[in-house]
C-alpha cells in the first residue's frame, strides 16, 4: 500500500480563544476605526504597534493594511518616486517588485546563490551599473543571507534598505532580529505568514523622519498623536505639509486578533522549527535531492521548506512534482514556465524588463517549495518526507542519474 499523506498545505491554525475574545470585544463597542477611540483610550492598533516595537527592539513601528502596502509605503516614506530603479531579489513573490512598481520605479533584480539568499557579488555589480539608491532586500522563504556583508556593501556605496521580512517575523542573523539592518523593516500579517489577520502588515523603524512620513502617508489625517509608537510631534511637523495622504491603515479588529498572536510567536517559531528540522532529517541523503545548508548565524523560522534538484531535467521535476500531488504533497515549482498560484519568477514580471540571470536561472530550474502549517504534526512530517523521498529517488533512479551531478 502507498502511504498517502490528507493533510492541507494551507490550513493554518485556529485564532485563539484570546484572539476571539480580543475581536468580539471590539465588535461590541463598535469603534473599529484606529483613530475612532473614547476618552482616555488606547486602541488596539496603537498598542499593536507599541508591542511589536518592543518585541522587535525597534524605536517605532506602524501597523497597516498589507505587508505589500508597508514596503511601498517604507519607499515612498524614503523619496523613491516614478522613473527611479529600485534594486530588489531575483528571488521573491510577486508583491515585492509590484511594491516598487506601484510608485512608477522599476526593479532592477538581483541574482540568487544556491543558498537561496542575494548573491552579494551580483549586488555589487547592480550598485555600480544601476543607479539605484535603495535596495528592496527580500528574506525570501525566510532565507537570510549574511547580513553583516549586505550592509557594509550598501553603506559604503551610500544605499539605503528596506527589508521585506514577510517569512521571517521572529527570525534573527547573528541575534539581531531581520528588519532591524537596514532604514525600514516590513511584514506581513496576512494569513499564509507568522501571524494571521487574514490581510495586514507592519513597518518599524529607528528614523523618526522616515516614520512621521510613513505615519502620515499610511492616512492619518493628521491623528498622528493618537499613536504610541511613532516619533514625537516635532518629526511631523517637519514633514506634515509635503507628505501625502495615501490611506492603508491597520483596524482595531485586525490589531486585536494580532495581539495575542504576537505574545506567542516564540513558542510557534520553535513548532515550525521542529517541523522543519524532521522533515529535513527525513530527506538527509536522498539520491538526486540537495537540500539548503542554513548557517550558525541564521535564527531562521522554518515555516516552509525548500529543495533542490539540481539540474534536473524539466520533464523528471514535472513528474515529481506530480506524483508527490497525487499522494497528497503539495510542492511549488520555481522553474515552471507560466506563473501559478503564489509562485512566479524574475521573467514573469515583465513590466520590469528582466535582465538575464542565467546562475539564478540555473537555481530556481530545480527550486522546490512546500509550506509547513503548525497544522502538521511531527509524525505528518514523517510521512511527508518519506513520500518525497520515495518519489525523489525513484524518478532520480529511472534516468540513471536524472541528469544530476553524479
Ligand atoms: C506575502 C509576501 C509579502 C507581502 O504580502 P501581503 O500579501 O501584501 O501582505 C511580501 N513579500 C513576500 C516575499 C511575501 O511572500
């Protein structure tokens, strides 16, 4: 009998009781709007703010309404306007070169390593060749490349960064959180990500210019004091006359949903990490599989996993691919050739007029991706890593090789 694996790659869990409690509360006094409080109170979405501030050590920090709209916000917050070239990862989703696109920049990309992390050597190339004066920076999947190199090469060529951290909220390189290297930090509260609001995002900075502005732009109309978390008032009033209004803003619902979600996410990161970490004992030695070192300084969240199949051929990785499904394991593939679901590449996103980058070309052929919800137990990961295994070699097995480096 075939081992068939009935769990949902998508089901996260449950909101909290607490949760559940925290939202029913706002429903009943009915004041969802952030800026819409009684006398003496602070909103939810103020005291989400001051708590993931706390949480991730940074001076302030704005709550709003998509991770998406943080990193445009987080430019815009930094001048980057029309025309401008934003430099950002090769490797990423969608929404990372669309933040840029929706200020009428362009994305510049930069390649992969078979880390899945920037290749360092290709940004520095970009610096010198593109123009751009801000670096989009994807922890895409929740890879962190060494982030003490990152900066030194961006603050030597004058580069300012923005960090998208949507797959590493409570992820840390060398023990500093991610978000907390460059100018701006953002992530992502939407469902499929480390904390679930259904939609939502969060910006946090130490430059109280670059907040007021962000503060502003994000649709406060001018109730900036009614935050816990932004910079004092002098910050505003350099900025307020020249700033635009360009609303997004978190609600009191979502920010109460998050909250608790927030107190606890120590305790899921260790849950995904031990999911995580069966899987990838699982598949340890699998003919044909190259799995991703992850290095001593990473303090990574392991709430997806990746693979390669190094330089397979298309038609053997198609097969996997499906044969995995129809035992029940959902792989995503970087290499296909039309964009599906949240997977797509550098050369789908035309609009930015992709250069060629044959070595990330090379890595994302191979590239296999997998979501690992806290809905998974550890024995579920057991199964899932025997089935890919037994599909992996076997497809491997019958091309005698499957093309690979043996
Ligand atoms: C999900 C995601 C975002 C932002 O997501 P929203 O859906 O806009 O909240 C940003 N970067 C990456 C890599 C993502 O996966």
């Amino acid at each position: 009998m075939q081992e068939i694996f009935t769990g949902s790659f998508t089901q996260q869990e449950p909101i909290s009781d607490e949760g559940i409690a925290a939202a029913l509360a706002v429903l009943r006094h009915g004041r969802l709007h952030r800026y819409n409080l009684a006398p003496g109170e602070t909103g939810e979405a103020a005291l989400l703010e001051q708590e993931f501030a706390a949480l991730s050590g940074a001076r302030y920090c704005l709550a709003v309404a998509s991770g998406g709209y943080a990193m445009a916000t987080a430019l815009r917050a930094m001048g980057v306007g029309a025309g401008d070239r934003v430099l950002s990862n090769a490797f990423t989703l969608a929404p990372v070169p669309g933040a840029i696109a929706s200020l009428g920049a362009v994305p510049v990309f930069v390649g992969v390593t078979e880390g899945l992390t920037i290749d360092l050597e290709d940004l520095a190339e970009k610096i010198t060749t593109s123009g751009a004066r801000v670096l989009l920076l994807s922890h895409m999947r929740g890879h962190i490349c060494d982030m003490g190199a990152l900066m030194a090469l961006c603050d030597k060529a004058g580069l300012r960064v923005v960090e998208d951290c949507a797959h590493t909220m409570g992820a840390t390189w060398e023990g500093r959180p991610t978000g907390r290297f460059g100018a701006m930090g953002c992530f992502s509260t939407q469902t499929y990500k480390h904390a679930n609001s259904g939609e939502g995002g969060l910006l946090i900075s130490d430059d109280a210019e670059l907040m007021a502005r962000a503060v502003l732009l994000s649709g406060s109309y001018m109730l900036y004091d009614r935050h816990i978390a932004a910079p004092p008032p002098e910050a505003f009033a350099a900025v307020k006359y020249d700033t635009p209004n360009i609303s997004g803003r978190m609600d009191n619902l979502r920010a109460a949903i998050l909250r608790p979600q927030l107190a606890g996410l120590a305790e899921r990161v260790a849950g995904w990490n031990a999911r995580y970490r069966r899987i990838e004992t699982g598949l340890r030695a699998t003919p044909g599989l190259t799995l991703i070192d992850r290095p001593g300084q990473e303090g990574f969240v392991g709430s997806s996993f990746q693979m390669l199949l190094r330089d397979w051929p298309a038609d053997k990785i198609e097969q996997v691919v499906a044969r995995c499904r129809a035992r029940g394991v959902e792989l995503k593939w970087f290499g296909a050739p039309e964009p599906a679901g949240f997977t797509s590449t550098y050369r789908h996103w035309r609009y930015a007029g992709a250069g060629e980058l044959p070595a990330t070309d090379r890595v994302m052929a191979g590239l296999l991706d997998m979501r690992l919800p806290l809905t998974f137990s550890l024995a579920d990961c057991d199964v899932i890593a025997r089935i890919l295994r037994a599909e992996i070699g076997a497809a491997f097995q019958s091309e005698g090789g499957a093309g690979a480096d043996v």
